[in-house]
C-alpha cells in the first residue's frame, strides 16, 4: 500500500466524523441546552473532586484472637447529692480479682448544693473548723484496732487504718463515733458537714479483658465468705440518692467517628423514699482503628442496656456489668486512587454530553416538525 492508500485505511476508523461547517445548523435551543449541561457537569465535577479529597473508612470484621490484654474504663460521673466521704469505686471481675476502693488513679472533687466545685479555701476552713470541734487527742504511738489486729504489733493511727482493718477482716464497723481514731479526726462532724454536698468522680480502672463489673457505691466495701459487701450498718435508716450525670464513659482510646452511647447520660431521683439501684448492661466490642499514615488505635465500642431497681432491700448505686464480644471490627482509613477519579471525570463529561446531545435532538427536530407542518397549513 502507497501512503495515500494508507491514510484512507486510517480515516475509515475515525470514530468521531466532520460535517462541514457550512452544513451545521445552531440553535438558541441548543445554546440553553449546552448551557445548562456546561452548568451540571461544572456541579458533578465540584462534587466528584470533594469525594476524592475525603476518606473513606472501611469495616471489616474478624474473631478476636487476643489474649492476656488489659482493659482501661474512662469515666467521668458526678453525683449531685452524694458526698465524696462516702462513695467509692470497686471493680471485680469473672477471674476472681477484684479491686476495692479504689483511689491511685482516680480523683474526687467535692460539689457544692449548687453543683459548683469547692474552691480549695472552703476546704482548709472546713478542716480547721472539723479539728477544732475534735476533742479527742490523736494517738501519736500506737494506736489499736479494735480486735482487728492481722499481727500483733499492727497499729491503726488513723480513721482509715481502722476501718482498712475492719475491710481486710471482713468485719462490719462499728459506730464510727465509737472510734477513737475517727472522734479525733472528726470524721463524723466531716460527714454531717458534707452531707449535703455532691462528688465528682473522674479516672480510670485497669481491669483484665473478660467479663465483669464496676461500680460506685456508698459505704466501706470488703469480702466476706466470697461475696463482695458494702457495710451500711452505720448508716441505717438513711436512703441515698443516688442521682448521677455520666459525662463520659469509654473503654480505651478515642477514634475518629467513635460514638459511646452513654456520655451525657442523667438520671433524677424526684423522691427519695428508698434506696435505688441502677445498672447498666454493656455488651463491648473490640475495634482497632488503622489510619492512612499507618497509625493504628487498639480500642472499644460498646452498647448498652440498663435496668432501676428500687426498694428497702436493694444495694444502693451505679453498678456497669460488661461483657466482651468474641467478634472485632477493623476500621481502616482509605482514598481513592487518582485513576479512579479520572475515571469519574470521564463518566461524568461522556455521560451528560451524551444526554445533552439526545434531548438538542429530540428539540430540534420536534420544533422543525412543526414548523414544517404550520408552513403546509396543517396547524392554523
């Protein structure tokens, strides 16, 4: 084949013929209709470049597989009308271990009436005030037990030495204004001051990656006969309000998107008749959260149900009973590919051009039809 036979094979399979300019006919019909496609492919690019710009998140899930791993609670709760001096955190879990008043890593702030924090001058002329009414001398040798001695020569100087005892024996107190120890501290004058007053709890647990629970009660825990008890005997006839304000609640760190479904949460007791009990039934998922720079966030989600007991013989608190899912999620963050969004692109011109080009026609020769028919006398 010659060259120019050549060049006449190839333009057979020109996809896209030329009419010639002199045989084009142009609209006004066919501007609005270039227009307004001009206008919609402008909008679906805008849109197609904003979803190319954003990361998806893909789930995927999996058997949990780990083992011998811990788990941290967050929390932050406020009860408006019990005070810091009596309630306490316990943790106790399937495996046996339990964790009994707990304090190293958890932090109470005393609330007035109002809901306010204490300043920390209220607090020093509080506790001058409660030593100046003490009139019992504090024992500066070695202070007794009350026959609850683990050794011979184990001495209670203070308040709490004396009701640590009492705990690790698994005895209920005594009258608190019975001990020396508490009258010299002025423990109870403290209680009765502070009786009106609201706490703030806020820390973490470490607890073992099975199923257990955790809550906040009033009065002195210890173990007796393998059951968990909170002595209330110096506090009979009183029912407890046990009003709280969950701020926040996780277990483990926080994600983008994560959502823990009792952050805000409040309880009200109007009336206070007797005790109350509240319990929240937590079913944990695991999750890890990998990142597009590989960063990747061992962590929970959680539901929750719950469930309010209330009567004369019901243990007063907030108690969260947990148990742990066999299944994990794994999120992982994800872009899409650059060929991906060129392919968009594509789709979008290809398509709206084509559409355009299907309604012009139909338009122009709709009106050409009826131009051709009015010039006849078919239409008047």
């Amino acid at each position: 084949l010659n060259r120019m036979d050549f060049l006449r094979k190839l333009r057979e399979l020109d996809a896209y013929p030329k009419t010639l300019e002199d045989y084009r006919v142009r609209t006004v019909s066919g501007a609005a209709v270039s227009l307004i496609a001009g206008a919609f492919i402008l909008f679906l690019l805008i849109s197609e470049f904003s979803l190319y710009l954003q990361t998806d998140v893909q789930p995927e899930l999996f058997v949990d597989t780990t083992r011998g791993e811990k788990l941290r609670i967050n929390f932050d709760v406020i009860f408006p009308s019990i005070p810091c001096i009596l309630v306490g955190v316990d943790s106790m879990d399937v495996s046996g271990e339990q964790q009994i008043n707990v304090h190293h890593s958890i932090l109470k702030k005393r609330l007035s009436q109002t809901g306010e924090p204490l300043t920390e001058a209220e607090i020093k002329e509080e506790m001058k005030k409660s030593q100046e009414k003490s009139l019992v001398p504090l024992n500066t040798t070695c202070g007794g037990c009350y026959g609850a001695e683990i050794t011979p020569d184990q001495c209670c100087n203070t308040c709490d030495d004396v009701q640590e005892a009492y705990r690790q024996r698994g005895w209920t107190l005594p009258r608190l204004s019975d001990i020396a120890q508490c009258a010299a501290e002025g423990y109870e004058d403290a209680l009765n001051q502070q009786i009106h007053e609201g706490c703030q709890l806020y820390g973490y647990l470490e607890v073992n990656k099975v199923a257990g629970n955790f809550h906040f009660a009033p009065g002195r825990s210890f173990q007796q006969m393998n059951f968990h008890v909170h002595d209330l005997d110096p506090f009979k006839g009183r029912s407890f309000n046990m009003s709280h304000i969950i701020k926040r609640l996780s277990f483990g760190k926080e994600f983008p998107g994560i959502i823990n479904p009792l952050d805000g949460v409040t309880k009200t007791v109007e009336e206070v008749t007797h005790q109350q009990n509240y319990q929240y039934f937590i079913k944990i998922v695991p999750t890890i959260y990998e990142s597009l720079d590989k960063e990747v966030i061992k962590t929970n989600q959680f539901s929750v149900t719950e469930n309010y007991r209330t009567g004369a013989e019901v243990v007063p608190g907030v108690f969260v009973i947990y148990d742990l899912s066999p299944i994990m999620i794994h999120f992982s963050e994800r872009k899409k590919s650059f060929a991906h969004f060129l392919t968009g692109v594509c789709a979008i011109i290809g398509g709206v051009f084509t559409v355009a080009g299907i309604v012009d026609s139909v338009i122009y020769h709709s009106v050409r039809s009826i131009q051709q028919k009015t010039a006849i006398g078919k239409y008047n």
